[in-house]
C-alpha cells in the first residue's frame, strides 16, 4: 500500500538555506533513504546527500529526522504515521557542505590525535596473548561504525563550537577507552584523557548512547569507567601521596 507524505528537506550550504516542501510517494517497507532517493529521481536531481552501504553499517547517511539524529537507511517510514509531516536536515554540529552532506573530518582530526595501539616493545606481532574475558571488555565498542551520531549530538560540542579545540567527544574518548582498558596496551591514557580530550567536559547525560544505532553503552562501558580511572589517578589520596613518595 502506497501514499503520498510531506517532507520538508533542508536545502542550501555553507552560506545559507532553507527547508523546502515536498510531496512524494511512499510505499510500504521503505525507509527514509528510499524517500531521500525517489526525491533525487523524481522532483530534485540536485539534492546531495552522502550515503553507501544501505544497510546501516556505513555511517554514511547520518542525519537528522524531526530534530533528531538517526541514519536514513535505519529510520522505517512505519515509523512516522500518514499525517506526519517528516522533516530532514543535515546534522547540526558540523559545517554543511551542501544539502544533507555535512562535512566531517573535524572527527578524523580527532582520531590522529589519538595515540594508536602501543603493545610491550618486547611483543612482536603474532605474539600476543589474551584472555577471552580481557576481549570481551572491550569488544563492544569495535561495533562503532563512525556515524558520528554520537559527535553530532554531544552538546558540549553541538552546542558551543569554542569546545571543539579541547574535546574529542564520545567517539573518541570511547576508543581512548577501549585502549586503555586493553591488557597488552602499555600507554598511560588518562591523564592524556583528561588533559589533551576533554574528559572533564563530559557530564554523562547518556545523549550519546541514545542515539548510536550499535546500541553499544559509551556512557555506562566506556566514558564513566575512563572517569573513575582519572579521578583514582587524579583525586584518591592514597595514589596521590605514593605519587608524591615515589617522586621523592
């Protein structure tokens, strides 16, 4: 069964623009994606917006549906009912390109100040040994597919462009996470953390978990436990008297 649904589809680039008003064809077990496409086909061949793998493993389409993060290609149209009027805009936190294509290598920048895997210097690759329960800590967070949702709608950069020099955001402080709770890592992560990412910044409102469509737990697994692991280092004052013993 077909119908015919409102969308409203921001339209414009860096310099500016606005939300224009479409009618189009909607049919049963389609998803936001397909709408976006029958636009590009039928009304606005135009239209630019970023998209690949369909299937939402990508990260590719992210944007924002109603005001709230999500991909395309996940958002089913059963979602919303026939009087809805759908509205699509590119995410909020980075510049746009054009249309719906945002540009995002503020989080590729971040991810080359993040100091890579670093095992013992006596380990040569093929080595390495495990337990499965160390691989499972942190296996979680290997599902992120870089989306960039969770960057989108952390407001500490969404909502103050100035906090961008000094924070990472969730993506990112979810890898510095995942490598520090590594058992073959021998990088100390928290200080850096805390003092080059931001972590301080983070006030664990759970925005980011919400909407990663991995349903992986960054809040819970990742930023609070790399929280507790800086306030030990930082404010215990137990490890704060050794520390200062042990520079003697």
């Amino acid at each position: 069964m077909s119908y015919d649904a409102k969308f409203r589809v921001w339209r414009g680039d860096i310099e500016g623009g606005e939300l224009h008003d479409y009618t189009v064809e909607v049919n049963e077990g389609e998803v936001v994606l397909d709408i976006i496409h029958r636009l590009q086909a039928t009304q606005t061949p135009d239209l630019a917006v970023r998209w690949n793998c369909k299937a939402g493993k990508c990260g590719s389409c992210s944007a924002e549906v109603n005001g709230r993060p999500r991909l395309l290609c996940m958002t089913r149209m059963s979602t919303f009912t026939e009087a809805d009027v759908i509205t699509v805009t590119p995410m909020r936190s980075f510049p746009v390109m054009r249309d719906l294509v945002t540009d995002v290598s503020f989080n590729y920048a971040k991810a080359r100040e993040v100091q890579s895997f670093t095992p013992p210097p006596e380990l040569k690759p093929g080595e390495y040994r495990m337990q499965q329960v160390d691989v499972e800590r942190s296996q979680e967070f290997r599902k992120c597919i870089e989306c960039f949702l969770c960057q989108n709608t952390c407001h500490v950069v969404r909502d103050h462009e100035e906090n961008k020099e000094a924070f990472s955001g969730p993506r990112f402080l979810m890898r510095i996470a995942e490598l520090e709770m590594h058992p073959l890592d021998v990088a100390d992560r928290r200080d850096v953390a805390q003092e080059e990412h931001g972590l301080g910044l983070c006030n664990i409102t759970k925005c980011c978990t919400e909407v990663c469509p991995e349903h992986i737990k960054i809040t819970d697994n990742a930023l609070i436990p790399m929280k507790e692991r800086v306030a030990d280092r930082k404010y215990d004052p137990i490890v704060w008297l050794g520390n200062k013993l042990f520079r003697r």
